[in-house]
C-alpha cells in the first residue's frame, strides 16, 4: 500500500487484505470476506441486533457501505426467505469479526459464500464502535471498500482518494431509478410466519410505486387482501391511473429525493389532483416524495437513522412505536407547514420529522418502516389503516 | 402522563433474606425504586429483614421497618403509616407473595390500599400457571402440554397424558424451588410430593419436557398507554431442563433471525397485554426447538426479576428505576434515558458488546446432595461479564467467577488429557454444573462438535466458539508467548487473560505482563451507552475490550482530573461472601463522594447495588483479577491524582489480589498488606497475640498429613481443621478422631493449594462473640460485641447472634472490647476489623481476627444507627477517630438479632447440622425490646413461626441430655408434648416427664420418627449432634425438617432461646417500629461508660 502524507491506520496484523479508505484519508486496514474487489459508498451505521439479510437487500440501502455496530453479524446464516428484494443493495460490509459457520434451523447458505454471489465485498476485524462513534461525530463519509485476496501492496491510496473525492455521494443522486424494477408486475407472496395461518383472498388493488421497494411491504399489502401492481418508479400518472388502483402505495427507496423527486413529485401532483379522493401510503423516500409533492423541503442528515430501535410518538394518539429505520435525508417540518398538512409524527431521538397526513383525505405517510424486516413490528397497525382507508372509499362510492 | 397526585405514601416490600432464588438483585431494585419515589415527591415506607440491605438504610426511606414480611407484620405497619399504594414488584416472589396474601384477606381493600406496579388479577393469572396457559392459549401463544394437579392420582392421569420426561412445576415459589425433572414413572411420584409440598397452594404443573430445546428470556417494559419495549433479549447456552439462574447466558440473542425474533417479541408484548401488566418490567420465557423452530412460552414473571437485573447491567437501562416511575402514573416518553442523557426512556437498547453471565455454585458446601442441575435453581451467585465480542466475554465471564480459572479452561478431570477418559455421555449428556468447561475439554481432546451438540444440547453456534478459543489455545501452547504486538492482541482479542496466555505459554503472568506493557498492549475502555455508539453517553459505567485493530479514539473513559480511589467489589455471591460486602462497598463510595473525592468502584456481580451506574462516580464492570484491576488504575491514573484502591470492603477477593497490587505499585489504602499477611499467617499471628498476653485456641500448622497427624495430638481431640486464606469457613471441619483427620487432610490441602492447613483445638461449650470495630492506626474503637446463640463451633455466619449480649457478664464483654482495641492497635489496622473470639466462664480464646470489613457491619450499622464503612473510609483516607467523634461506647435503642437461612431444601440429601463450615445464604434482623421479642421476630423473618404447640421431638446427644431435661420441661409447659427416642426419653421419664418413645428409622419399627414427622405430628426438633459415625439417622431427621418447614435447632442453646420467644409470644402480641423512630431523638442511645 502506497501513499503520501499520513499515516495508514492499524496494519496491524498479517492477513491484511483488505481497506476501508476514508474521504478524509483515513485508511483502515482488516481481513477481507465476500466478493473481492472495490467499491464506492457512502458509510452508515446500523446498530440493529438481527436482521443483517434483511437490511443488505433493503433497495434503499444503494450506494451505502454497512458498518454493522452488532459485534456478531452472520450467525444465522442466510435463507430463502429473509430476502427484502432481489439481490445485495449495499455496496459493502463492514463488521467487527469474520462470520462464522451458521446456526439457524432456517439456514440453507453461510454469510460469506452469499456475498460473494451477491458480489458484495466486506471487511473485518474492524473497530466498528470507534468507526461508528467517528461516524456520529462527522457525519457519513464517502468511503471505499476493497478486497484484495493477493493483499493490498498495488494499492495506491492518493489514486484512490482521488477517485473517491471524485464521486458524488448521495447528494443529489437519483438511485430509486436504478434500482426501481423496469417493468411492471403482480405480487401475492404473504408475510413469513413460522406456522401457517389462513388470510384472506385478495379484494382491493393498490399499485406500488418502486422506488426500491421491499418485499415486506408488499407482503403486508397481501397480507391484508390486496392485489398489488409493482410499477417502475419512472411509471407516469396516465399509466398509474390506467391501473385503476383502489389505493396507491409509495415506496422507500435509495438517494436523494429532491433527485426522484424531479419525476415522482409531478406524477403524484396529477394523481392527486385527478383522484383526490385515491388513498395514498408513503414509507421513507415514498414519504419524502409525497411531503415534497405538498411542497415541504428535505435536508440530508449528518449521520441519518439506520437502526431497529428507533423510537416514534405519533401525535395523535400519544402512542409510542419502536421503529425499524433507514434513511439519510428528512423532511424539514419545522418551518410552516402547506395548508391541510400536518406532521403526525417525530422522532423521540432528535425530534425529527416521522409522519405525514392530509387533513381531510385519505393521504398520509411515514419516514419509518412499518413494515419492519428486521425490526419491531410495532407500527404494522398503518397498513391495516390504509387498506381501512382503501375500503372506505370503495364504499362511499 | 403525569404522575399520579392522588397518593402521597407508598409501601414498598423487599424481598427479605439472600436465599437461592431472590439475591441482592432485590436491594439493587429495591434502592432504586426507593430512591425514585422520594425523588417524585413520595412518602416511602419500606418493609425488609434484612438487614445486609441498602434499601433499609434510613435515608432511602420515610419509615423503614426492619421487620419480617408476614401479613401480620405487614398489617401492623399499614395500620401505623396508612399507605395510599402498595408496590409489590421490586422485592422478588417474597414481596409479590406477600402482597396478594394481604390482597386475598382484605386488608388492603379495608385500609384503602392501591396496589401499584401489578394488579391482583394479573398477578394471579401471571403466577398461577393454569391460568396462565389459558390466557396465553386464548392468544394463540402455545405451551408445551401440560395439566395442573394437586393430588397424586390427578398427577398420574397428567403424566399419562403430556408423557414422559416431565417437569414439575410448583405455583408460586421462586427460583424454581420444589420442582423438578422425572425421567421415569419411578420417580414421578417422589417429585411430583416434594414440588407440590413447595407450592403455597398445593398445586403442580405437570409439564410434557422440552429439555434441549433452545432457551431464551426478554425484558419486557409496559406503561400505562400500552407503549412497550424489549429492554434485553437472554439466550440460555445451557438448554431448556436447567433453571434460568443456574445456566450460562448470552445477551442479546445469538442465534435467532430477526423474523424469529420478532416473533419471540411481539409474543411477549402480548402476554403482558393479555396478563393485564400494566405499568412496569416483566420477564417472559420461551423454548424454541433447534429442528424447525417451534416456540412456545414457558412463563412469566411480572416484576423485576434476577433477570431483569442482568439486562439492567448489560444494557445500561434501569429497569426497576423506570418500571417505578411508570407504577406512579408516567409514560415511557415522559421519562429520559438517564444513562446516555439522550432521548427519552421509550427505545430498545442497542448493544455492540457482548455480555455473558456465569452461575456460581458452592455444591461442595452440601455433602451428600448430587450436583445435577435441575428445574430447580441451585446457583448462590453469579458474575456477568463484558466483551467486545463472545469469546472474549465469555472468558472474562469464568475469570470473573474467582473458582481458581483464569478463562475457559480445563475443569480439571480424572483420567488424564486422552480421549479416551472422557466419556461424553458422563460429562455432557448430564446437566451438571459448568458443563460449558466440559464441552471446551471434549474438544480439547478431539471431541467433534457434533458429539458435543448431540450430547449436550449446546447451539452448534456457542461450540464453534469454544473451538476457535480452544484452537487458540493449542497455537499459544506450541508457538508460546508472542514476540510481536500483532499475535499478542490476538489473544486478548480472544479474551485470554495473561494467568491463562501464562500458563498455556509457560510463562508467569508477571512475564506476559510485562511482555504486553513493552508492546505498547492495553486494553481500551467502552461505555456501556445504550445505544451502540449511536449517542454520547455522560455515563462512565465501562468495560474494557481488546479489539482486532483499535482506531485512534478507542478508548472512552475520559478520565478526570480528580483525586480518586478505586473501590474493589467482592465479585459474584457465594456462600461467605454476599450482600454483607456489597453493602460496605457502596458505603465506602458514598464516603468517599461524601469527601469530594471520586469514587470509582470496580465489580463483576450484576445483582450488586454497587454496580449501578449511578452509585459511584465511575464503574468499571471488569473481573477482580490483578491484570484487569492494573490496567483500571494504569488508565485512571493517566490524570487527576489516583490515591489507590480499597480492598478492605470486598470481603476476600481483593484481599486475594491485593499484595499483586501492590507489588505492582498500587497502593493499597488503609491496612497494608503486611498486617493482613500477619492475620492471615499462623506463626505470626500466635507470635502477635502472645506478645499482648492475649489466650488462643491450641493449635498448629501442618503442611503434610503427618505433621497433622502429630499436632493433633498435641492438640487433643476434637479439633477444627481448616486451610488459611478462605472464608465462610469453605472446607473448615471439625474432627473427632484421627482417622477422621487422616481421611479428610489430603481433599482439604488440595483446596488450597500451596496454602497450608491449620488445626485448632475445638473449645467445647463456649460461647463465641462476633466483635467489629475501627482503627485508625494508632487508636481503635469497638463497635459491638455480637454475643452468638449457638455455641462455638458453628460457623459465625451460620449462628444465630445478639446484640446486645444477651448472658454473658457485663466484664466479660468489657474485657472482650479491650482485647479487641488491644488486637487493632498493635496491628496497626486502618479502617474496619473483626475479631472473634470463644468464651467459657472467665476464659477468653482469641479465635481469629479478620483485618477487613466483616460479614456483621451492615448488621452492627443498623443496630446502631452509624455507618461503620463510612467511618472506615473516613480513617482510611487520613482522618482520625478523634475526627470521627465517636461516643465511648455505644448501644442500640433496642435488641437485635440476627439470624441465618439455609438452602438446604434444594440440596436433596445435605446434612442440615451446623458446623464450622458456613452454609447459611443470608442472614434476617429481628429488632424489638427484648432479647425474646427480638429472636422471635427473627424466627418469623426466616419464615418459621413459633409453633404453638404440637409434638417436640427431642432427640440429644448423651452429654445434652440433663440440659435438655430442662428444656423438656419447658417445652411440655407451654403445652407440647414430648416424642423422644429411647435414649432420650428414658432419661426425660427418670426426671419425671411424660414422653412418648419413637423408634428411629434403623430400629424396624413403625410408625417411627420419619413417619410421625410426615403425618403431621411433629410442631419441632431439637436434636444435637453426636458422634460422626452415629448421625446417619439423624441426618434424614434433619433433612425431612427442613422440606416440610418444620423448626429444627441442633444446639441447645438454640432451643432455650427458642423456649424465651415462644414464652413472650405468649404474654404480648408483636409491636412494630420504624428505624427513624427508634433513633428520632437522633443520637444511638444507651450510653454506656
């Protein structure tokens, strides 16, 4: 490894074959697991105790490095049914220890061997407290992630700074275009239980924006007896009307959403203004997307929420929800808000902002995942009101 | 919500005794509820025996009652201080118990009580366990098959139903007490009797096994919005079939997926809803099964529990803290994290370290009870331990434990290191106790996991552990002590402790040490913050972890620029040594805040008050070993001004490391090392005492069976045997002959390794006195003189003890204070020290002198209304006695008396005679006017009421027997009547007494004792003890006594005292009386010079 100026940190012991280089140049040395190769992120935390599959194909995790804060991270191995999309979405993991040999009765595929089919690289051994508590401090850091079998010796870390330093980040980024699905399709698969319990069959059809949607969600939809349409995040209001949902879903999803917004909000304004009476859910960037459709601002935050603790008061009922969550950017609710919109819900962490409604309508969303996958499943309760919502209106008309 | 105005005073219940089951994690709760009443503006009231207590310190209350917690007590104190609420939740099952018992009756409806923190019906359904699978099967939450029964041919029917291996399961008890595993219909119905005879009410669950499924626990909070947190998920690595208590477990969960988890989470949130917890903390169990994940809920606990504890100190989240401020009407978003400072109380705890906590068990305490662990708690302590990652908690979890391991390692086995000597379906297929260690030493000796797996029912996942620390091992035994920092932080990143890199490498621990110090290699030190690292927490409560490759900034303990002292704890509960040091640690803390100086307090026991994070002002939670205490002292001495460390507090373990210490260039603050070596030492002790003038016990030193042999002799028989450097008398025995002594000698050295074996002269019908007192160096001051019950020869902490002396003269205990002062001074002893000595007539035996806080300060301060650690402190830090202002002589405002409680009815076949071996768990105050009054009080505080009347069984040795005529006496004229065996009873008739002769068990003939005793004929015993081959028959006498709760007392001195409070229990009801009232005029009263 090669460089000018400071020190490389911890080339401690042998077997290093794999970085962890910083936008600020701080380069950190550990062993290497999953694909080989070099990848560009953003780095975040996520301090979730389970759920390490769940959160690597969570879509919404594009472009982002994983430092997983939980010290044990592949236990349980991985398994065809914790899958929250079709592949890996983060672009590296970083951990405190290598993974071990699985134990789980679900297990079908160790941790490592499935990253290395995802083609996603990680490193060990790392100090993912310091790591994390730098991260808290000075905000989610472009990063890059190599994994070298033949070791690190070719590396030349101002070359890699500077291609570092030249990418974007987040900023500005309009990932749910890469990530959304390009064609439209149906989705049925339920929610995961351990024992088989009888659900209802579907009466309602509600068209699912993909902005990098997880299965979860769409299961939940199932769950509740609705027939789902997936449409590409770039789907327009005309092709998304031609459906004739009985409810529209937004969808998390990666990036920045003033960047998906430049497509998504104006498509949302003329569903509203062409169905107002359609019911509409919105979970993360889907929430985002329709705050900024109502013409509320979003802001990156410096070091964003990833985690399954997260907790949440909704106003309304003085009620508190443990969250899952997982985002970089907010909704900035603090100015004056459009007319008919109120926040519904906030943080008990920093106080930001959690929940969207529209007075009077069937229109509201929530930064948080309710869906869970990994996390508590506290808030399952919103899609129950918005297939509630969905019924309604079928009713009144 | 805000909190609730409409009550103003709140009665608070501890959990009285340490027995096995209910440890000081309830004075840990108990204070913190406490405290958190007052804070809120409330009234507290406090009802707790015990005495070894923080909570029953006066300033943690209003009105605190040392007093026992039954209803009539508890109905005295309500009439006295007319409580608006009850909380029932922070004193273990004792407190629940005896809440609902007033709730049942009525009182608490009569005198306009509220139960707070837990209604009456969800206790009830909560703890009676049909109703509780009815409720959680209406939920759709399954159980494993099971049928309720009360009587033995219900049971039968139950077994035939749910099938074999069963588990018994007795209503309400705590611990598991009673239960118990059946593997064939052949011992189904001796269990099924002894589970049912444990329930309050009679009844069992008969419950279709799920032994090896997978085990886990979640701390669940609930507010009065139904707003609920999992505050720690506890995966037991010990399988389904051993008690929570008694397993080794992990935090959080290791191996679970999040969906099963989830699963796991919102089943326990649904049973507290469907149990109606309302407000405050509960514990839910639940089984999975390895092969496909099937789970079922085994139980519930809804209230602050031993569990509750570990995820309060392995999360940093106070849980009884919180669950307190919910009972009185606040929300879980009302409430701030007081830990981090960050954010409100409504979160989930996010950990990025691991935390592993080890029981600790003393079965070598109760010869002739089998050491299987069952259903049935058999733990008496534990250590928790944090790591960075599993394997290196895991290891600092045994080195915690102070059984001589210095990590995982060998257990130590007969047969050599071959395979061939270890049978796997001996040392694994059994749950015996730290069958953890055996699975390590099966893959030392090429054991595949698998076997292990199969054997054991360990997760494949905890073995592929054991194995890479065991691999480690094997790398550091052939490549020996590393020369690079690289390997070296390797092995600390694995957890090995330089004792254990020592020995696999051959080397000292000095030489690792040093090898370590010259690579630049320690240790960082992490925040137990809540949350992951995600917020800064204001909250030094630490640990310390090794990483792969630590990142600049590692290391979090932003040490101060204070004066500061190090306060070493006593480590994880046994039999010895418990609350009693806890209780002085945390008042050496409170002294040393009190003086401005920072107090940093370094432990390993969860259950310890001690180790919250808010008693001292910085806590390492960190084994009590030399290197861990070192590198503690290294990091807060890099500023601010580190004084030294106290180890006078902690009972034995600091005093174990202290000379390390010191050579290390620790100071030891207060009495040095050296005086403790001339405690401890033999020939300088003797050399000491005989300088002063001063009478001891004959006795020797012997090194070597012979030279034990030849000094016995000297000696005369009997004599007490015991190896130097324990405590609570641990393989202390006393021997009749020298067959005996020849037999015994060669177990007792290998105790003690190097340390040699001491033989006294066993002084027959003394009298001991149990002294505390303080010096400051040049002049010391007696506390109290403890005058004990029993005679000398049963163990200090066994025996019953009073204070004030009860019939010994006044110049005696005059004398006892001199020699004590006398003693103190020329040692030189700073801070506290106990002497004791044995007692006949005008003689007066120096038996040992303790140069540390003793087992009896917590008593002696409560007594007196001084705290005596604090005054220890004080000296310690430089002040003198004159400082202090000590009055000459001081005297409680009452009479106490102390006495001890046994676990012997979980040691199936343990020999319940006293002796000099200690085996009590804990220890009850009993505080009135009179010495009668007093040992009553404390008879009913053991949970023994005074019988009325009945059959006395009187069973003696021939020396007793003209003084048990006496008592015979006594006894047929407060209306009992007399059984007697042959013997016995022949001498009684001679002096004119009407008895009736019961065969013993080997006579043949029945109805003999047993059975009378099991028909209900027998109200209590008195039996004393005789020759060692001649205690056979009375051995089960004693045994069956203790299971069916009937008094037992093996001295006469026991049974006189017996005879003065049944006699005052006869002429005036009990009287109740607060602490603060007792002491209102402010000053200890009784003057007595």
């Amino acid at each position: 490894m090669k460089r000018s100026g400071a020190q490389t940190q911890t080339p401690h012991h042998g077997g290093q074959n794999a970085l962890l280089l910083l936008e600020d140049g701080t380069a950190i040395t550990g062993a290497g697991f999953g694909a080989h190769g070099r990848r560009l992120g953003e780095l975040c935390f996520n301090t979730a105790h389970s759920g390490y599959q769940e959160i690597l194909t969570d879509p919404s995790y594009a472009d982002q490095i994983i430092t997983f804060t939980f010290p044990q991270i592949g236990n349980t191995g991985v398994n065809p049914e914790d899958l929250e999309s079709r592949g890996v979405f983060a672009r590296g993991v970083v951990t405190r220890l290598p993974p071990p040999q699985p134990s789980n009765w679900r297990a079908r595929q160790n941790f490592n061997d499935w990253l290395r089919e995802h083609d996603t690289p990680a490193i060990a051994n790392i100090d993912t407290r310091t790591l994390t508590r730098r991260i808290r401090d000075r905000g989610s850091p472009r990063a890059m992630l190599v994994h070298q079998p033949e070791g690190l010796a070719d590396i030349n870390i101002d070359e890699a700074l500077e291609e570092l330093r030249a990418w974007n980040g987040l900023k500005g980024a309009d990932l749910a275009a890469d990530v959304s699905c390009r064609e439209a399709y149906d989705w049925s698969e339920k929610l995961w239980r351990s024992d088989s319990a009888a659900v209802k069959s579907p009466d309602r059809h509600i068209v699912a924006v993909d902005f990098g949607v997880k299965r979860n969600i769409l299961r939940h939809l199932a769950d509740l007896g609705a027939r789902v349409t997936v449409v590409p995040a770039a789907a327009d209001a005309e092709q998304i009307l031609a459906r004739e949902p009985d409810g529209l879903f937004l969808s998390n999803g990666p990036g920045d959403p003033a960047a998906t917004g430049r497509y998504a909000e104006q498509t949302l304004r003329r569903i509203m203004s062409e169905s107002p009476a359609l019911p509409i859910f919105g979970i993360c960037l889907g929430h985002q997307i329709l705050g900024r459709a109502l013409g509320i601002d979003t802001y990156k935050m410096p070091f964003g929420h990833h985690g399954a603790n997260h907790p949440v008061l909704e106003h309304a009922s003085g009620q508190v929800a443990i969250t899952s969550q997982n985002h970089n950017f907010c909704l900035q609710t603090e100015n004056k808000m459009p007319d008919g919109v109120f926040a519904s819900h906030a943080s008990l962490f920093d106080g930001s902002n959690e929940g969207l409604a529209v007075r009077d309508r069937p229109v509201f969303s929530v930064q948080f995942h309710p869906e869970a996958s990994p996390g508590p499943h506290d808030a399952h309760n919103l899609f129950a009101r918005f297939l509630g919502a969905v019924r309604r209106r079928n009713q009144n008309d | 919500m805000p909190k609730r105005t409409d009550i103003e005073t709140i009665l608070v219940l501890g959990a009285g005794p340490i027995v096995i089951g209910q440890a000081c994690e309830f004075d840990y709760s108990g204070v913190q509820a406490c405290r958190t009443l007052k804070e809120e503006g409330y009234r507290v009231v406090l009802i707790n025996s015990n005495p070894a207590t923080v909570m029953t310190d006066p300033e943690l209350a209003d009105a605190t009652y040392i007093e026992p917690l039954t209803a009539e007590i508890a109905e005295r104190v309500i009439a006295r201080e007319k409580p608006d609420a009850l909380l029932p939740t922070m004193g273990g099952q004792t407190a629940l118990n005896l809440a609902m018992r007033l709730h049942r009756d009525g009182h608490l409806e009569r005198r306009g009580v509220e139960l707070i923190g837990a209604r009456a019906d969800a206790i009830a359904r909560a703890e009676d366990r049909e109703l509780f699978r009815q409720a959680m099967s209406e939920i759709g939450i399954r159980s494993s098959p099971a049928r309720i029964a009360s009587g033995l041919e219900e049971a039968m029917a139950a077994l035939d139903e749910v099938g074999l291996p069963v588990i018994l399961r007795p209503s309400f008890t705590l611990g598991g007490r009673g239960g118990g595993v059946a593997y064939n219909r052949e011992e189904f119905p001796a269990a099924f009797q002894r589970a049912r005879e444990a329930s309050p009410i009679g009844t069992v669950l008969v419950e279709k096994s799920v032994i090896g499924w997978k085990e886990y626990e979640l701390e669940v909070i609930r507010d009065i919005r139904d707003n609920c947190i999992i505050v720690c998920s506890i995966e037991n690595i010990d399988p389904m079939g051993i008690h929570t208590g008694d397993s080794v477990t992990v935090a959080p969960a290791m191996t679970l997926t999040d969906k099963e988890y989830q699963q796991m989470r919102d089943a326990a949130i649904a049973c507290l809803r469907r149990i109606g917890v309302e407000t405050g903390g509960s514990n839910v169990q639940f089984a999975v099964n390895p092969r496909d994940g099937e789970m079922l809920i085994i139980e519930m606990n809804p209230r602050v529990s031993r569990s509750s504890a570990l995820a309060s100190k392995a999360t940093g989240f106070p849980i009884a803290r919180v669950a307190t401020r919910l009972a009185v009407g606040y929300t879980l978003d009302e409430i701030r994290n007081e830990v981090s400072g960050t954010g409100p109380a409504s979160f989930e705890p996010a950990l990025d370290w691991v935390v592993v906590k080890t029981p600790r068990f003393d079965f070598e305490k109760f010869h002739g009870a089998e050491a299987l662990l069952t259903s049935s708690m058999k733990s008496v302590g534990e250590a928790m331990s944090v790591g960075g990652t599993f394997p290196e908690a895991l290891q600092k979890a045994y080195a915690s434990l102070e059984i001589g391991l210095r990590g995982l390692e060998s257990p130590g086995l007969p047969g050599g290191g071959s395979r061939q000597h270890f049978e796997p379906t001996r040392f694994l297929g059994w749950p015996v106790p730290g069958r953890l260690l055996f699975a390590a030493e099966a893959l030392r000796r090429g054991i595949r996991p698998e076997t292990i797996t199969r054997h054991s029912g360990f997760d494949p996942w905890h073995v592929a552990r054991l194995e890479e620390i065991v691999r480690a091992e094997g790398e550091i035994a052939s490549e020996g002590l590393p020369e690079d920092a690289a390997r070296l932080r390797r092995w600390k990143h694995l957890g090995f402790t330089d004792a254990r890199l020592a020995a696999l490498a051959g080397r000292s621990e000095d030489e690792v040490r040093a090898r370590r110090h010259a690579l630049g290699l320690h240790p960082s030190y992490r925040r137990i913050d809540t949350s992951a690292g995600e917020f800064p927490s204001e909250t030094p409560y630490l640990y310390s972890a090794w990483d792969a490759a630590p990142l600049p900034g590692a290391d979090e303990a932003e040490v101060s620029d204070r004066r500061k002292v190090m306060i070493l704890g006593g480590g994880p509960n046994r039999i010895g040594q418990g609350i009693e040091f806890d209780y002085c640690c945390v008042h050496a803390v409170q002294a040393l805040r009190a003086l401005g100086i920072e107090a940093i307090m370094v432990n390993c026991n969860p259950e310890t008050v001690s180790t919250d994070y808010d008693t001292a002002d910085r806590l390492y939670f960190e084994p009590l070993t030399a290197e861990h205490v070192l590198e503690i002292a290294r990091r807060e001495s890099s500023r601010g001004e580190l004084l030294g460390a106290l180890a006078q507090f902690g009972g034995q373990t600091p005093l174990r490391i202290a000379r390390a210490l010191e050579a290390a260039g620790l100071p030891v603050l207060g009495t040095s090392a050296e005086v403790i070596d001339i405690a401890e030492d033999r020939d300088r002790f003797h050399a000491l005492l005989k300088s002063l003038n001063l009478r001891q016990p004959e006795g020797g030193v012997a090194r070597a069976t012979e030279e034990a042999v030849r000094e016995a002799r000297r000696v005369g028989y009997p004599v007490l045997l015991r190896p130097s450097y324990v405590l609570g008398g641990r393989a202390m025995r006393r021997v009749e002959n020298e067959d005996e002594l020849v037999s015994w000698i060669d177990s007792a050295v290998e105790v003690s390794g190097e340390h040699p074996v001491l033989i006294d002269s066993y002084i027959a019908d003394a009298i001991e006195v149990d002294v505390d007192a303080l010096c400051d160096g040049r002049r010391a001051w007696v506390a109290g003189a403890m005058e004990h019950v029993e005679e000398a020869g049963v163990h200090s902490g066994d025996s019953a003890s009073s204070f004030p002396h009860d019939s010994l003269e006044s110049s005696v205990i005059d004398e006892i204070h001199e020699q004590s002062r006398r003693i103190g001074e020329a040692l030189g002893v700073v801070g506290l020290f106990n002497v004791q000595f044995a007692c006949r007539g005008d003689e007066i035996y120096v038996l040992e002198v303790n140069p540390r806080a003793s087992r009896t300060v917590p008593f002696l301060t409560k007594a007196l209304g001084l705290p005596l650690a604090r005054y220890a402190t004080r000296l310690i830090l430089g002040e003198t006695l004159d400082d202090l202002g000590l009055p000459a002589r001081v005297l409680p405002p009452f009479h106490a008396v102390k006495e001890a409680i046994f676990p012997f009815d979980r040691f199936e076949g343990a020999d319940a005679m006293l002796g000099p071996e200690m085996r009590s768990t804990g220890e009850v105050m009993g505080i009135d006017r009179d010495f009668a009054s007093a040992f009553w009080k404390a008879q009913l505080a053991l949970g023994l009421p005074l019988p009325g009347g009945g059959g006395a069984f009187i069973s003696v040795n021939h020396a007793d027997r003209a003084e048990a005529t006496e008592l015979a006496r006594e006894f047929a004229s407060l209306g009992f009547s007399l059984l007697a065996t042959s013997g016995t009873a022949g001498h009684f008739e001679s002096c004119g007494l009407e008895v009736e002769v019961v065969p013993k068990v080997y006579e043949g003939r029945r109805p003999h004792v047993m059975d009378r005793m099991l028909s209900g004929d027998v109200a209590l015993v008195l039996n004393t003890p005789s020759g060692r081959r001649a205690r056979g028959d009375s051995d089960s006498i004693r045994s069956l006594a203790c299971a069916r709760g009937i008094p037992c007392f093996t001295t006469l001195r026991a049974g006189r005292a017996l005879v003065r409070a049944m006699r005052a229990a006869k002429t005036a009801p009990l009287e109740v009386c607060s602490l603060q009232d007792y002491f209102s005029d402010g000053e200890p009263a009784g003057e007595k010079d």
